[in-house]
C-alpha cells in the first residue's frame, strides 16, 4: 500500500474520532453523491488491477453500508434535476457502472436488485457486439498471470521480434504496450483475438477457460444488456470505442456509433454520458449539448452541488484498492472538504508576493 493512501486512511480516522465525518455530512446537505464503479471480479480480477475490479463480497458490504447508513439511492436522471431544484433527500447518492463488465450482472445487479436500487451503466459498444474479450486488459492480464517470465514474440507473430522480461510489474507494463500497439495499428479485429488467445497458450494459460467459460476481461453482450435493464439498471452512452476524441466531428462519431447500436437494442432515451477513462475537453461541451446529451460525468471527485454544471458531474471512484474508512470519509464529504482545503491553500501560495521584496 502506498505511503499516501496509508496517509489519506489515518488521516481520515483521525478526523472520524474528532466528530468530523457528521460535521462534514451536514454541510453536504444539499449536495450529490456519484458513485463510480467498474467491474466485478469472478476470479481474481480483483488482486490484479484493485484499482478497476472490486470483488463482488466487497461491493455487497459497500451496498450494505449505505442502508445502514441512511442513504437514498435515486435514478441519475431524477437525481440531477431535483439537485438543481435543491429538493433533494437527504444523503442522496448516485450509483453508476461504466463499461459493462460482465462480472456486473451477478456481481453488482443482482445485489442492487435485491435491493430495489436503481443505476446507471454507461455502456461502451465495441466489445458488447462481438463478445470479444477487450484486448488491452486481457494481453495485461495474461502476462500479470503467468508464471512465465521471459516472452518470445516471434513466437506470437511475424510481425513482432525481441524477448522481453515479463517478470516485474514495469516489465509486464511495457511488454502489454509493444504487444497492443503492434495489434492495433496492424491486425483486425479476429486477428487481435487469435493473437491473443496464441499469447495465452504460449504463456501456459488455456484462453477457452479463461475468456469463454469464465468471460473474465469481457464485457456484457447486447442480450446480456437488456437483461441488465429488466433488473433495473438504464443503459447510457459510454462512447463506441470507449475513447473521447479531441475534434468535433470524431466525438459526434463516437456518440452516433454508441446510440446506433444502443437503440437496435432497444434502448430509449440516452441522454447521459460518462467520459471513457475521465477524459474530457471543455471545449467540446457545446457538441455534446448540440447531441442532446443532458448531463456527463466525469472522473473527478467531489460532491455535486445545485450550481455544477451537468456535463462535468464529479463522482467517487470506488474500487478494490480502497478502504471502508476512506469510502465513509468520501460519503460523508470528508474527503470532498479536504480536497477544497488543498485547493484553496494552493491558489494562496501560488498568488503571495512577498512584502519585502515588492519593495525592493
């Protein structure tokens, strides 16, 4: 655990003892709690990347925790507008998904069902159409796995040439960027994925088990969506090929190519989008209101108050890497008030001039 988050959890029980959380938690009376989330394990996707994959035990304890905390969980579009008509409930909270992984639907849907609490995936559409596994996430996970620690790429393809180590984290980094970006510029689709399953059985891992039978690293299908719907969960934009570009008419494609195949699938209504990956540009905001899009969010943390603007809505990351003590922190708004504390220290610092030497 890094010396930072091991900071971030003492601080945060710190301020807990003192009263702090209930303190924060009244003055974030009139504000909106998003809630992030990515996949849910079915192996141990949760041990390799914590930071994108929370096992589904921990997911049902975060659930847990917020009924017993009293929160109220709302649908993101009747959320949004009683947060600018400041009629919200009391600890209203958000709960969004993004992408789809398949390990969603009993992993996190099932629970929410349970529940009767509604959600939000945003639904990225390259993968759900093919069933593919996603190949960047997969080629990681398949070299974070093995035992192996040497690979020879001429083995794989003859477009590729050198033996790399993948014994180290920085090793399997590097070796997953040579091996995705030598697929992306050169390969079709099928030919990414019989590279892929090759690196798999050179590496002493069977690709069938792993991507067929157990669909780790895969998102949900069209069907598998609408199933997610009929357990109450709406199907939002999330971006085609799960990237925002930085030009106009690349961001029009994008969200055109998500809601094509969204409404063959029946879905209705998509108006909200989450940024793949966080990324955004300002600039574009226009584009997106001239697409109808109603609100967005985004990556960045913080609680949304009735002033924010609807397409740059902040939420809380929740993953595996993170404590109870640090999600309480976040939901009662402690973390929210630190991080404006942080914010207003900064721009104090960066525009003091010293007295004596504005004399000089």
């Amino acid at each position: 655990m890094s010396m930072y988050r091991l900071a971030k959890r003492a601080a945060f029980r710190g301020i807990e003892m003192c009263g702090g959380f209930r303190m924060c938690d009244r003055l974030m009376i009139d504000g909106l709690h998003i809630l992030c989330y990515h996949g849910i394990s079915l192996f141990d996707e949760d041990r390799f990347a914590p930071g994108v994959f929370m096992s589904p035990e921990v997911f049902a304890a975060r659930m847990d925790w917020l009924a017993k905390n009293d929160f109220q969980p709302l649908p993101l579009a009747e959320a949004v507008t009683r947060l600018k008509e400041r009629t919200l409930p009391p600890r209203a909270v958000v709960i969004t998904f993004d992408d789809g992984w398949f390990g969603c639907l009993e992993g996190a849907f099932a629970k929410l069902q349970s529940l009767g609490w509604p959600a939000t995936l945003y639904a990225t559409t390259y993968y759900a159409e093919h069933g593919h596994p996603v190949f960047n996430v997969a080629v990681h996970y398949l070299l974070w796995k093995t035992r192996v620690r040497t690979l020879d790429l001429r083995i794989l393809h003859p477009g590729l040439a050198g033996v790399l180590g993948i014994a180290s984290a920085a090793q399997q980094w590097r070796a997953t960027r040579r091996i995705v970006d030598f697929a992306i510029a050169q390969l079709t689709r099928e030919e990414r994925r019989e590279l892929l399953y090759a690196l798999a059985t050179h590496l002493g891992l069977n690709p069938v088990e792993l991507f067929e039978r157990r669909r780790l690293m895969t998102l949900l299908r069209l069907d598998e969506l609408r199933e997610s719907a009929a357990r109450g969960i709406s199907i939002q934009l999330h971006t085609h090929r799960h990237r925002f570009p930085r030009d106009e008419p690349s961001v029009r494609r994008e969200l055109s190519d998500n809601r094509a195949v969204l409404e063959a699938c029946g879905f209705s209504d998509l108006v909200h989008l989450c940024y793949p990956s966080g990324r955004y540009d300002p600039l574009l905001l226009p584009v997106l209101r001239a697409a109808n899009i109603r609100t967005a969010t985004t990556s960045d943390p913080g609680v949304n108050f009735p002033e924010a603007d609807p397409l740059l809505l902040t939420r809380f990351l929740d993953s595996g890497s993170a404590g109870e003590i640090e999600f309480a922190g976040e939901m009662f708004g402690v973390g929210h008030m630190l991080r404006g504390l942080r914010s207003s220290t900064r721009r104090v610092a960066r525009g003091f001039v010293d007295p004596a030497a504005a004399v000089k």
